[in-house]
C-alpha cells in the first residue's frame, strides 16, 4: 500500500510499496480523510515518547471497509472508528476515567496511509456509519471533537455559561464551536494570530489579541458582567499563557489546563485561585468511549460544521508538507485526502 512514514525527526517518506496491515478479526477500512493533529506535530518534531520512527502517523480517520469479519459492517460501507479505546475492566475505566487506562485497544497502523486495520473490540465499542450527507473529512474529526466534549464535561458544562478560550489554534476554535452548539451565552478568545482572530470573530466570539490586552482578567470581566467567565480553556502549550490566564475564570468557575505542556513543565498556581475564588482546576487528554460515541452523532446529524476550520487538503505525498505549515502556522486544519 502507499504510506506516508515517519522515519527521522522532521522526516516523512511516502512510500509505494509499504507492506498492508495484517487482516484479522475487525475492519479493514480504506482510509478516504485523516486529520493532522498535535500530537502528530509533537511526534514528528521527535517530542513525543513512546512515538518513535519508523512509524506510521494520523490517528482522525475515516473512510471505506474494504474487508470485513464483522456481521454487521459491509465491503463498500461509509465507516469511521475511534483510534483507542479502554480495556472496560480496569479500576480506571470502571471509575468513568477510561482515557486513562493503561490497557487500551488500538489501531494497529497509523492513518496516513491507504489502509488501516482496526480489531473487533475496538469497533465494537467505537465503530460508527457514517451518513451518506456527511463529508469524510467532517467524519474524521470525531476524534478531536470528542476530545473536546471531555473538555467541557470535566467543567460540569451548562447551557447559558460564558467561556474563555485562550489559544486559538484548531483545537481551540473546536471548543468555541461546541460551546456555541451547547448553548454559550457568550464566547470569548483570546489569541495573537490575526487570521484565528478573524475566524474566531466570524464564528461569534468576542475577540482580543493578547499582546495589546495584557490584563486578561480584566477583559475576561469586562465582557461577563463584572464576574468573569464560568469556564477557562486553556489551549496553548506554553507556560506563561497559562499562567497569564488564572485571573480570569469567575469565582466558583472551572480553569482548564487543555493544552498539553512537556512533561518537566512547572507552572505558578496562586493560592488565591483556589482558596478564595474557589476556582476548580482540571486537565484532561483524550476521551472516553461515551465521548466518542457523542461526537459521532452529532456529526451524523449535522450538529456541528466544521467548513470553516479546514485550511487546505494534501494527498499522503505531501503529509510533510502538510505537517510543516501546520508547525508554522500558516494553516489552521490540514486534512489528508485519498
């Protein structure tokens, strides 16, 4: 099969004659769209442990079966599966935290490739038909979305709350995207890059570069009432914008660490944030299968539209290429099409 391999850092081959996953008891799908995500930034840039090359990257897919064990999926069915999930019997995922199990079930194969195999258990759990109305692109991002849900679960999310995003990459603006479709009554995002701003401010937010707004917390209240916002995402990997950020949530509000700092990162938590303003720190990485399963209907039912957040479509040739103005920022979504 073609497939677009990391080999080094900064380095993916595409390669013709990579060998096909093996079939086995599961879905061989024909992969149609895959997303690049950070993590596949992290990895390429050689960050990321437990990622090593060679290796297949991509991990937001979907596409076609092209082999089926499964009674219930067919050769030809439009279908998109989860890139894990837990094992179901671990302390974790019985305790409502699968994205933290340490027996998970994969893919056997990165996405950035024609073909992926995915095991009976995982599609089991996981595995959705994609409707005939939904583009494979908008289906690949259940992944991201369902990353996103986590997100504002953990901040026990309620219709007519007001939020802050500060960081306005993909991942970002996909918080602003579901905070709107769950009823925020006012969205607001904070990020430096004009174009985010620009997007961000068409999707109905209230927008400020932080570079001319330095007190955050002070904006943050200005546009809630005096209060500041119920919730705060943070979605940036960098440790002076999060702490830059602490002074905005309300008191009683959440303050979300999303972005995912290195491992030796160390913040400045004041106690002030915690003690008095009875501000709720959080964190989450992943999702769980209830997430997932979310996601995948509500792009099913055209809850969510992701148009706007797709910069530019690449072919598994140009997955470095696609990868390397992710890194730059001179895209918000690339998104691999086969």
């Amino acid at each position: 099969m073609k497939a677009a391999v990391y080999t080094a850092p900064h380095k993916i081959e595409f390669i013709q004659d990579y060998p096909d996953p093996e079939m086995g008891d599961g879905l061989m799908i024909q992969v149609k769209a895959s997303g690049v995500c950070a993590t596949d930034v992290k990895a390429y840039k050689g960050l990321r442990y437990g990622m090593e090359p060679p290796m297949i990257l991509g991990h937001e897919f979907a596409g076609e079966v092209l082999a089926s064990s499964m009674e219930d999926y067919k050769i030809g069915e439009r279908v998109s599966v989860a890139p894990y999930a837990g094992c179901g019997i671990c302390d974790f995922c019985l305790n409502d935290h699968e994205e933290l199990c340490k027996d998970k079930v994969f893919t056997t194969n990165g996405c950035f490739a024609e073909k992926l195999f995915v095991p009976r258990d995982l599609v089991n759990k996981t595995g959705w038909k994609i409707s005939q109305n939904v583009p494979f692109m908008d289906a690949a991002l259940a992944e991201p979305l369902a990353c996103v849900i986590l997100s504002l679960r953990s901040c026990r999310w309620e219709p007519g709350w007001t939020i802050m995003v500060v960081g306005g990459g993909f991942m970002g603006i996909l918080h602003v995207l579901l905070a709107q479709a769950w009823g925020a009554s006012k969205i607001i995002l904070s990020e430096p890059n004009l174009p985010r701003r620009a997007l961000a401010e068409e999707l109905g937010a209230i927008v400020c570069d932080p570079n001319e707004n330095v007190d955050l917390g002070r904006y943050a209240r200005d546009h809630t009432d005096g209060y500041g916002p119920h919730v705060v995402i943070a979605s940036i990997a960098n440790e002076k914008v999060v702490e830059s950020a602490f002074d905005c949530p309300r008191p009683g509000g959440y303050y979300h660490m999303f972005g995912g700092l290195p491992k030796q990162s160390s913040i400045t938590i004041p106690s002030f944030l915690t003690h008095y303003k009875e501000v709720t720190l959080v964190g989450t990485s992943g999702y769980r299968t209830k997430d997932y399963r979310l996601a995948s209907n509500l792009i099913n039912e055209g809850k969510i539209d992701f148009q706007p957040l797709f910069s530019k479509t690449f072919s598994l040739k140009q997955v470095g290429s696609a990868i390397e103005q992710v890194v730059n920022q001179e895209i918000l979504k690339a998104m691999i099409l086969e």
